[in-house]
C-alpha cells in the first residue's frame, strides 16, 4: 500500500498553497434555488448524489432522467425520484441513517455544473410520486425529498480540462471490460457471460421504469 512521504495535515497548510479565497467565491453561495438554480436543474438530465451512512462509510450514486426529473418543489427543497435499480438502496439507506448529501447538476453540453447540499429524507407521498411518474405512465414507488442547504454554480474548468463535451478528445474504449465481464468476475458467477450480457441488455431495455 503507497504511504505518503508529504501528507498535508491541516487546513492552514491548505490555505497556504491555494491562498486566500476570492471574494465572489465566497458570494455566490445561496441558501436557497434561486432563478438560475432552477433554470439549470430543469435542464439537468443527470444528477451525482453523495451520501454517508451512520459510520462514514460514503456512497456517490447517478441518477438520471429526461430534463426536469428532479422537482424543484420550492426555493428550498427538491424531490428526485428513485427509479427501479439493483435493489440495493445505498442513497436512500444512507439518508435514513445520515440526512446530509450533497448533489452535483450535469448539463450536457455546458461547462459549468450546479452543487446543492443539504438534508434529505425517503417519502412516498402519493400526490408527489404521482407528479414524477414516467413517459409510461408509471410512477416511482419512493423519492427523495431534499432540503437545501447551500446551493451555487460551479465554474467549467473540470469539464473544460477533461473534454467532457468534445468527441475528439476522448479517449479509447479499446480493452475495456464490459458490465458483464466485470460483473462475472466481481460476483464469482457461474452463469457463461452471453447468458449475462443478455440479461443485463433486457434490464437496460425492459427495466427502465
């Protein structure tokens, strides 16, 4: 395991090499969706969560839908539905262990990204589901109620610095393992992978919503 030869320790040491912080940095942070927070998550097809259970143990999981999935309810809270998955729950696990998350809005196509933090807890009110249900008709069985906390745009210079939006920069998927590759091998499972690859390709067709 690589041990650190130059571990930086304190916040002090931190501020010594960034320097001090720019004053509209400080500035833009809102306690509240303002205009353009709202704008930007009715855009948003596609949010990061990140969340820790009662022992620290953290979790960061995807979430994505047409633009305006996530409901901006009020100036202070957000509801994003949970969709059928894996089962596993890690978000909504968390929550009811530990409320704080924080959350990362992507636009494709724009550089800049939107953080909110805050507090969350699971619902299923229905009149809520129901306003978040699908192209088919179907609504999701829980959802996501988040108050926010502190919410502010996030400068591009990640997804400049990256090529996130430019083709031509990207780099070879060459030699990638696939899903199902990966899942055979992580999970020890016994099943021949086009019997795998063919499952997972029906639950990413059949099991959307």
């Amino acid at each position: 395991m690589y041990q650190p030869k130059n571990a930086v320790k304190t916040a002090a040491e931190v501020k010594a090499i960034l320097g001090p912080d720019f004053p509209s940095q400080v500035a833009k942070i809102l306690d509240h969706i303002d205009q353009h927070c709202r704008a930007w998550i009715e855009r948003c097809p596609f949010v990061v969560i990140s969340s820790s259970n009662a022992a620290g143990a953290m979790d960061v999981s995807p979430k994505g839908d047409p633009p305006g999935f996530v409901k901006v309810l009020d100036r202070h809270t957000l509801a994003i539905p949970d969709r059928i998955g894996n089962r596993r729950g890690d978000t909504l696990m968390n929550v009811l262990e530990n409320p704080n998350v924080g959350l990362l809005f992507i636009v494709p196509k724009r550089r800049e990204v939107v953080r909110v933090s805050g507090t969350a807890e699971v619902v299923k009110d229905p009149e809520l589901l129901d306003s978040m249900a699908a192209a088919n008709g179907r609504a999701p069985d829980l959802a996501l109620l988040v108050r926010v906390r502190e919410a502010f745009f996030h400068c591009g210079k990640s997804v400049i610095r990256s090529g996130l939006w430019e083709p031509e920069r990207w780099g070879s998927i060459d030699g990638l393992p696939s899903y199902g590759q990966a899942l055979k091998d992580h999970a020890s499972l016994q099943f021949p992978l086009p019997d795998i690859e063919r499952n997972l390709a029906s639950n990413e067709t059949d099991r959307l919503y």
